[in-house]
C-alpha cells in the first residue's frame, strides 16, 4: 500500500481472504450443501429463461398440444427446485455465518486473555470491545454471505450467458460492451469500500468507548453537569460516522446507476442488432425475448457482483484488523520451573522499569528487602513509583533492569501461572464480576473450593455479616461489578477471595482509603487475619494504618528515600516525618 491507493487483490489481502475462508472450512458438510442449494437457485431462473423460446414461439405460436400440456408442469417443477436450493442456501450460509462469527470472537477474546497487561494500557477498552460485537460481524458478511452472492450470482450469470450464446451467438456480441464496463465500475468502487470501510471499523471502537465512559460515568457527569459535554462527544464520533457509512451508501447508490446506464447501453446495442436488415428477418420473437430476458436476468446479478465488493472489502479489512490481534504475541513466559509454595523471601536488586509507550522512567534502581512473613509499606506522593513496583511481582510489566529474586532465585526463571499462584492481591480499587457471592469468593482456579471453605473465608473477612442478611445468603446475585453491594461490602469479598487463596505473598493496594469508619474497622480486622503469617507489601496513603509494619519504605520519584520502621523514621525527621505531620496536622485541624 503506497500512498492513498489501496492494493485490492494483491497477495496480502489474498492470504487474509484464504485465511478468512478457512475458518468456513471447519464447516464444510454444510458448506457443500449450501453451494449446492446456490447453484440449484442460481441455475433455475437459467432454465426457465431457456424456456421462453419454445413458450413464445410453439406454445403461443404454434398451438403445440404437447407443450400446452407439459409447461405448467415444467414450470412448477422448475421452480420447487429452486425454491429447496434457496432454502439450503439461506439456511447453509447462516449456519456457517454464525459459526465463523463465534470462532473469530473466541480467538479474538483468548488472545485479549493472553496478551501482556501493557496492551491494555496502550488502546482505549471501546475498541478491544468493538472487534468482539461489530469488527467480527463485518467479518462474516465477507466469509459467507458474499460467498453465497458469488456464487448464487455467478451461477445465474454463467447460466444466462449460456442461454444467450446457445439462443443467438449474434445478439451476444452486446456482453464485450457491457462486460468490461461492469467490470471497470467493480474496480473503481473496489477500492474506494477498503480505504471507507477501515475507517469506519475504528470510528466504532471510539462510539462504543464514548458510551462505555458515559455509562461508567454517569454520576461524575450529573454532579459537574457534563452532560453537553458527554453528548457533544457522542454527536462527533457518530457524526463522522454516520458520514462515512453515507459515503458507502453514496459508492453503492453511483455504483448502481453506472450499472444500469451500461444495461440501457446495452440493450440499445441489442436493439440496433437484432432490426439490422439481414438479421431482423432471421431472429424469431421468441429468440429475441429469450435473449433479452437473459441479459435482464444477467444484469441484476452482475449489479449485486459489483455492490458485493462493499461486504468483501470490508469484511477483509475487518479480518485483517483481527488477525492483527489473534497474531500479537502472547505475554513473555520464559520460566521453566514450577513453583509449588514460595517462602516468601523476596528482594528487588536495582530495579528499573521504563514504560516503553512514553518512555517514562517509573523506577530508578530501587533495592528492597522483604523477609518471608513481614509487612513492607510503601509510601510516598502519587507518582512516586508504589504502584510500578508492587506491579512487578506478577510480572504485569518486566523490569527495565536489575532484578527481582524470590527465594534467592531469579523470578523469571519460574513459570507465569505458577508464580501468579503465590500472589494474592486487595485493591482500592475492587473487580467483582457478575454472579454470586460464592462464585466471586470461589473465583478462577479457585473455583472447585468447597463451600465450607468458602464460607469460612467469608466469616474470616467479616462478610457473613451481610452476606447472611442476602435472599440466598452466600449464593446471591451481587449484579454486574458488585453493585449490589457497598464499597466496604466489595471490599470485604475481595479480602475473603483472598483468605480463601492462601497465597504466601500478599499485596495490599490502600485497601480502605475510601471506606467509612466501620467499614474501615471490619476490614482492618480481616486484613490482620489475612497479613498472619504472609510477606506482605502494602501501599499505603493513609500512614496510621502501616505503624506496626516491619519495614515502612519512602518512595520519591521512582526511588526508596528513605527505610525503616515507624518510629525509627519519625526520629529521623524525614520525607515519612514530614508526612506523618501533615495528615496529623489535617486530622487535627479536622
């Protein structure tokens, strides 16, 4: 591709078309019948065309008994026929339609499962969403329904054309008019569905993430009454795309024309031929309107031939922009041991961590200590690198440099899921999804947790105190994110996921800084049951729940500034004193 001009067959689009096709190709019973039933509806308007020479010229003609007899008959049968062929064909084509549709969203939405936590960071989640419910149905339309156009369509003209040449090879000369017209129109417009059609694929990422934001953020917008806001940018993303899908409409709409400017070309041509005065006494009535109605019954299917470049040029930019994602690769696993319970004795050796999106600089050779069954808190102003850190020992993101040990050996060298087990992780931020409470507790490789157990995690989090208020109790609908339930009430689920996992690492991500004060309490509670025994790292903004840590570590612009306990760092009158004295300081003036 070079500039504005787009490669229509070149052998890049025909390995994204093969490909395509081979998804069809798992169906391919069906498939068979379904290009039958095509060819069977295709080749029965053919031969009921043939048939009007006899009808015009014996049957009104001549008075032919026999025929008068035998044509209603004929044309019945012809058309039962075709009726089953187009019955096998709708169906066939739907059935395979459906199906590629499902398998091109399940591969679609595994490798959204498998790709690094850093590609979701980089696209905006309406897209991600967007190739899942619109990108994949563009997809089917190319993979079948245009199939069944080609072939439905192409079957028609080839039986046509045979009627034509085998009625009056004379009269057929007006094809090499109008062919290469039709042919030349399906060129133009070609290229002219791929550069709209990719367009419009990205245009919809961005309305479906316009309506994911206003949706999630419906009280932020009626509080600060952004709702002229949120609609202005909703009325801009659909406008540019209502005027790209009218720009489709407008190339289907001249397409037409151009055709049907060609078809009246052609049968002028027709015309002139079959009146010349050597021919006009040779060419019967019958002969005539047999040809004529063949070239009528060709036009519309070489129209739909023509229009059908809109679904396949679309429908191969749509798979090119999802094979783009089926083909990225996978997050990085390069372990080969298997990690069956770590002791957790985990040590950050001048760790750096670059974001590779804006090449910003998180973490500037950080050194930290975390024996196994110790609390580390992580302080420090928003920006400071907290987050970046902790993010590390999933492996969410790989360290720029140094390294990351755990129990004295290189983190990288044990497997992602075996690693991922030994973490257990309690946000502010807490994802729940939707179904029940035990569903929630007992999530992933969780999922085969007695209930018993999931019942005693509860309890141990101090969420059987609400969770036995519920309809159901521990097997209630908590609706979509939790929210069913309060902010404490999520919370205290997300702890008890976490009990209930047993992981010997914890991470703690300021998991009460939004909670009312008995809500706070509760959770305070059941994290000390949850941090027993475990090496946990808490990130910490409000500095009253963190005194008892065992090690407290300041960060400042990616680096540890300063380390040590609670009152060791307040002697020391530092960035954590400072700190210290100003949410002292607000809580006083409170």
């Amino acid at each position: 591709m070079s500039g504005n001009k787009v490669a229509i067959w070149d052998a890049h689009t025909r390995q994204i078309y093969r490909r395509l096709l081979g998804y069809t190709a798992r169906f391919w019973i069906v498939g068979v019948i379904a290009i039958v039933g095509m060819i069977i509806d295709g080749g029965g308007l053919a031969v009921f065309t043939k048939l009007l020479v006899p009808m015009i010229d014996k049957l009104f003609a001549e008075k032919d008994q026999v025929l008068i007899f035998w044509m209603p008959i004929w044309i019945i049968l012809i058309f039962l026929v075709r009726g089953i062929g187009t019955f096998l064909s709708s169906y066939g084509v739907s059935y395979v339609g459906r199906n590629v549709v499902q398998s091109l969203q399940r591969d679609v939405f595994a490798s959204y499962l498998r790709l690094p936590a850093t590609f979701f960071g980089e696209e905006h989640s309406g897209h991600q969403v967007s190739r899942i419910t619109y990108t994949s149905e563009q997809v089917a339309s190319a993979s079948t329904d245009a199939v069944k156009v080609v072939v439905t369509e192409g079957i028609t003209v080839l039986g046509m054309l045979y009627v034509m040449v085998s009625t009056s090879a004379y009269l057929t000369m007006v094809l090499f008019i109008m062919v290469p017209l039709i042919m030349l129109i399906a060129s133009v417009v070609s290229r002219r569905y791929r550069s709209i059609s990719r367009r419009i694929q990205g245009m919809m990422g961005s309305v479906t993430g316009a309506v994911e934001e206003s949706v999630e953020a419906n009280r932020e917008i009626r509080i600060y009454g952004g709702q002229q806001s949120a609609a202005s940018r909703f009325d801009d993303v659909t406008n540019r795309t209502r005027r790209l899908n009218l720009k489709v409409a407008a190339t289907n709409a001249s397409s037409s024309s151009a055709i049907q400017t060609v078809a009246a070309l052609a049968l002028a041509v027709m015309v002139f031929l079959a009146t010349r005065p050597g021919e006009i006494d040779k060419i019967s009535a019958g002969v005539f309107i047999a040809v004529l109605t063949a070239m009528g019954g060709m036009m519309p299917s070489l129209k739909r031939l023509a229009n059908i470049q809109s679904n396949i040029q679309s429908g191969i930019s749509a798979a090119e922009n999802l094979f783009e994602i089926i083909d990225l690769p996978p997050e990085v696993d390069t372990g080969t041991r298997v990690l069956e319970r770590a002791r957790g004795d985990i040590r950050f050796e001048d760790v750096r961590l670059v974001y590779s999106r804006n090449a910003f600089e998180a973490l500037r050779g950080v050194d930290l200590y975390c024996a196994p069954g110790t609390v580390t808190a992580l302080v420090g102003r928003s920006g400071s690198g907290k987050s970046s850190l902790v993010s590390l020992l999933p492996r969410f993101n790989a360290p720029s440099g140094g390294r990351i040990l755990l129990d004295g050996a290189d983190y990288e060298t044990f497997t992602l899921p075996s690693l991922r087990r030994q973490i257990a992780w309690v946000g502010q931020s807490v994802v729940l999804f939707d179904g029940t409470v035990a569903e929630n507790i007992a999530y992933g490789e969780l999922a085969g947790a007695s209930e018993a157990d999931i019942v005693a995690a509860a309890e141990a989090a101090n969420a059987m105190e609400f969770i036995q208020r519920m309809p159901q109790g521990i097997h209630s609908p908590i609706g979509q994110g939790g929210n069913l339930l309060s902010g404490g009430q999520r919370q205290r689920l997300a702890i008890a996921r976490a009990i209930l996992k047993n992981a010997p690492i914890l991470v703690l991500d300021e998991a009460t800084s939004a909670l009312d004060t008995e809500s706070e309490r509760l959770i305070q509670q059941a994290l000390q049951h949850l941090m027993r025994d475990r090496t946990t790292l808490v990130i910490a903004h409000r500095l009253s729940t963190i005194e008892h840590a065992d090690q407290i570590a300041v960060m400042e612009q990616g680096r540890i500034v300063e380390r040590g306990t609670h009152d060791e760092l307040l002697a020391f009158d530092g960035h954590y004193a400072a700190l210290h004295r100003m949410q002292f300081h607000g809580q006083s003036g409170d």
